[in-house]
C-alpha cells in the first residue's frame, strides 16, 4: 500500500472515529429537552451516559477480537451499521415516547461504537510501516478534542430543530463511511484465525457490566453507607467472582478474548496501568466546572467553559505527541506527558481560586494527558504484539480506560463529598489524582527505551 492509499485509508477511519467521539460530546445539550420530554429525575438522566458506557466496555473486546477472526473491514462496518442502527432507535423513542427504548438505542450505539477506535488503530498497525504509526495514531487520536470542540457548538445548533436531530445526523455520516470503509478497508482474515470464545466473552461481560453497575449505584453524599447496600456490594462481589472465573477460563483458550498471556509482557502491564490511570484523571475533568462555581464562584455556564483549555490542549497535544512518538519513542513522550499532567493537577488543586491559574492548569492538564489518551499507550500496544494480537490488545487499551474512567468517577466524588465545604472537597479530589500521577510517573520510567523498543518483542 502507498502513501497516497494510507492516506485515503486514514481519512476514512479519522471520520469514523469522529462519529463515535461527536455521539459522546453532542448529546450534553439534549439532556434538558429528553428530561422534560420523558419526565425524568436526575439518577435516570445519568442512565443516557451509564447505558452507554457499559455497552461500550461489553463491544470493545468483542468487537477487536472478531476483526481478528474475520476481517478488520468487515467487523469496522458492522460496527458502523450498528452505531447507525441505535441512532435511529434513539430517535424513534422520541417519536414513540419510550424512554426504555432510549436506553436500548444507547445502548446499540455504545456497542457498535467500542469497536470502532481498536479496529481503526488494529488497521493502522496492519498497513503501517513501523516509523509512520505514531504519527496516524496521534491524528486518530486528535479526533476525541476536536469532537469536544465542535460537538457542544454543532449540539447547539441542531437542538434549536429539536434534540432528536442530534441522533439524525449519525444517519447520513455512517452510510459515507460505510461506502468509503468498503472501498478502502483490507478485507483479509488472519490465517490462523480460530472459533470465537463465547464463553471467555460472557464472562468478560458480567465482570465489566457489574463492577460499573456498582460503582454507578455508589452514594458518593453517603460513600460508606451505600457500600454496604447489597446493590452495591452484592455487584462488587459478584464482578471480583467473575475476574476471578475469567483469568481461569482465558488461561486455557485457544482465542481468548480477553488474552490473560498479553500481561506477561512488562511493558504491556505496564501500558495497561498507565491507560487506567488516564481514564481516573479523565474523569476528574468532570469534576472541573464544579470546582470552578464552588472556587470561583461563577455560573454554572462559564464553569462549563472554563473546561475549554483542556479540551483544546488535548487536541493539539495529541497529534505533537504522534509526531514524537517516532522520533523519540513512547517513554520519553509518556514521562514527560504524566509529569506535565501530575504538575497541572497539583496547581489546579493549590491554586483553584485564582482565574489565571486555572487555566494555566487546565492547559497543562490537557497537554499531559494527550500522551496518555492518544497515541503513545496505542503505540506501546502495536509494537508488542502481532498481527493476529493486535485488535484484542488494542481492545484492553479501551477496556481499561474505561475501568479507570468508572472508579475514577467514584472516588473523586466520594473524595468531594466527604470534605466539609464543596470547594476544599474538590480540591482535595484533584491532589488526590495528582498523587495517582507521581505513581504513574514511576511506571512510566520503566517503560522500554527507544532502542529497545525498536526491537521485536520476545512472544
């Protein structure tokens, strides 16, 4: 393949990719309207996000390992089609006045959507050559802070047509990608491809979708007191079992989908740690436009743009951190990344209140982080694996983002709510996350070297 062909390859996955992440950033500004329309309380609203999420832990694994098995073109427009297939299930629930049916939509776009980015990096590692994968990841990876950029304005726009229009717009994007994804895509199967391991698959299923059912149903205003509640603990329980049977299971596999073999390899543990620890701090972000109100004492509106300098670092940041990667490898890139982060969290802790700093943490936070949720940790994955590996690993990388996003979500509330002013609450959560970042500035600094990187990994 040439570089011309690469880079038409390369336009289709970005404008998938951007799909998926634009579903994520848009539906903010229709909460309100679906909330009056369906008369709903605030803990069912958060269903629209939850429903979403725990399809797209349960898609992502599956979705990577069958490319492995059948083909990365056509599981990349299966993805697709079901991502279409929900958005018009959501929209037909505004229609027909079923907020069920809303979450059942969600839920499809939230499965086909997680394996729309592993399949995408798995394509980039297949037709790549090795000293060009930085560079393609980090403008895939780029796509997430330019979604947050445009997504709330294009949100604003479409909702003044109703919030369903948010929905209709998926429609005519996913038929122009599926057309051009055929065109482009590779089609081939692995040549050793095996049959598919439901069962490894179903357990993976209730170990993600209890653990994030019990950590949504966490009291973060009562944290230990909602702990002891069998919803919670029973769920908690219930997904340790299952972590458990699944690790047993996989060991055994001839295709697991949840390769337990990948975590003999260092350097994989160790980019698997550091995914998780970016998906906690990116759940912190959250928490930002509060901190803001409580410590600033703006309105809630200006809070919410004040989260712009991140979002806007991120996407810069994300395609710098690409073009190094290949000049310098992934430890530098990921130390300096994590150092920046750890810095703007601690300064956003200390120095909340004032308007200047905030910002300026907000900056740093958004330019460390893009070397943890863009390119490098992906650029980590393709290197230590083959081609018949590559999907699923790049589906753990997914995995456990989300993990961290979830337990991130849980403890920095929990953290907040149990301070006894929300400002210093808030504060306390980001020092919190800033101290995860001096752990995950040690792991990182056991990364491989470039030179060694370059290496073939030992199987």
């Amino acid at each position: 393949m040439d570089e011309k062909q690469r880079n038409r390859l390369l336009g289709v996955l970005f404008v998938g990719v951007l799909m998926g992440a634009l579903d994520i950033a848009i539906v903010g500004p229709a909460l309100p309207a679906i909330q009056a329309q369906f008369g709903l309380d605030s803990r069912a609203v958060s269903w629209i996000f939850s429903v979403y999420v725990l399809a797209n832990l349960i898609g992502t694994p599956l979705m990577a390992k069958l490319s492995d098995n059948f083909g990365r073109r056509a599981i990349y427009l299966t993805d697709v089609a079901l991502f279409a297939i929900g958005s018009a299930v959501v929209i037909a629930s505004g229609l027909a006045g079923g907020f069920v049916l809303l979450l059942v939509g969600r839920a499809i776009q939230g499965f086909g959507a997680g394996g729309i980015f592993p399949v995408a990096s798995a394509v980039i590692g297949d037709t790549f050559p090795a000293e060009k994968r930085g560079s393609a990841l980090g403008l895939i990876g780029a796509v997430f802070g330019i979604a947050f950029v445009i997504g709330p304005i294009l949100g604003g726009v479409l909702l003044l047509a109703g919030w369903q229009w948010l929905f209709v717009i998926n429609l005519p994007i996913a038929a122009v990608v599926m057309v051009l994804a055929w065109k482009v895509l590779p089609h081939e199967r692995q040549a050793d491809a095996v049959s598919f391991d439901w069962l490894g698959m179903a357990l993976l299923a209730v170990a993600l979708g209890t653990l994030a059912f019990g950590l949504v149903n966490i009291d973060t205003a009562n944290f230990v007191g909602s702990l002891a509640t069998v919803t919670v603990w029973g769920s908690l329980a219930a997904s340790v079992v299952a972590w458990v049977l699944l690790v047993l299971v996989e060991q055994r596999a001839a295709s697991p989908v949840f390769p337990v073999g990948l975590f003999a390899r260092r350097q994989l543990r160790l980019g698997y740690l550091l995914t998780a620890g970016a998906g906690l701090g990116e759940a912190s972000l959250v928490f930002m436009p509060l901190l803001a109100v409580t410590a600033l004492g703006v309105t809630s509106g200006v809070g919410s743009f004040l989260l712009m300098p991140v979002v806007l670092a991120m996407g810069a940041g994300s395609p710098i951190a690409g073009r190094l990667l290949d000049r310098y490898g992934s430890r530098i890139v990921i130390v300096v990344g994590v150092a920046i982060m750890t810095v703007g969290m601690f300064l956003l802790s200390a120095t909340a209140n004032v308007l200047w700093l905030f910002i300026v943490s907000g900056l740093l936070i958004g330019f460390g982080m893009s070397a943890l949720l863009g390119a490098p940790i992906r650029y980590v994955t393709l290197n230590e694996t083959t081609a018949a590996e590559r999907s699923s690993a790049q589906g753990l990388v997914n995995v456990f983002t989300s993990i961290g996003q979830l337990v991130g979500a849980a403890v920095v509330g929990a953290v907040a709510a149990s301070a006894s002013a929300p400002a210093v609450g808030y504060t306390s959560a980001f020092a919190f996350i800033g101290w995860i970042g001096i752990v995950l500035l040690i792991a990182a600094v056991f990364l491989k070297s470039k030179t060694a990187e370059a290496q073939p990994a030992v199987r």
